[in-house]
C-alpha cells in the first residue's frame, strides 16, 4: 500500500470542503440534524458510524482498486 501524504491531505481537504458546503448551504437543516442525533442513544451513534466507515472503505477499496 503507498499512500503518499498529498493523498491523505487532499482527503482531509475533500472532507473540509463537503462540511463547507453543507454548513453554508444549509444550516438549519445541519442544527435539525445535530439536534435529531442529540436524541439518538449512543448505541444507534455507533452502528451508524460503523456503518460509514464500512462504506467508505469498501468505496476507498474499489476506486483503488486493491
């Protein structure tokens, strides 16, 4: 596996720009959505970022392609 630092900083900038987006775009529904999860229990929290992070490993796997 090589992974180059410029590719781990343009995933963190790719990442800044999407939360950029959304905070500028569409706040109310970001502090709709902080406010929903605020409710969630904990253990829901965790399944669904496991969840994410499946997912993005397995569409970090298949662009890469190993």
């Amino acid at each position: 596996m090589d992974l180059a630092w410029s590719d781990l900083l343009t995933a963190v900038g790719l990442v800044l720009v999407l939360e950029g987006i959304v905070l500028s775009l569409f706040p109310n529904a970001l502090r709709h959505a902080m406010a929903f999860a605020m409710n969630m229990p904990n253990f829901r929290l965790r399944l669904m970022g496991l969840g994410a992070l499946m997912v993005g490993f397995i569409l970090i796997r298949l662009v890469r392609g190993s």
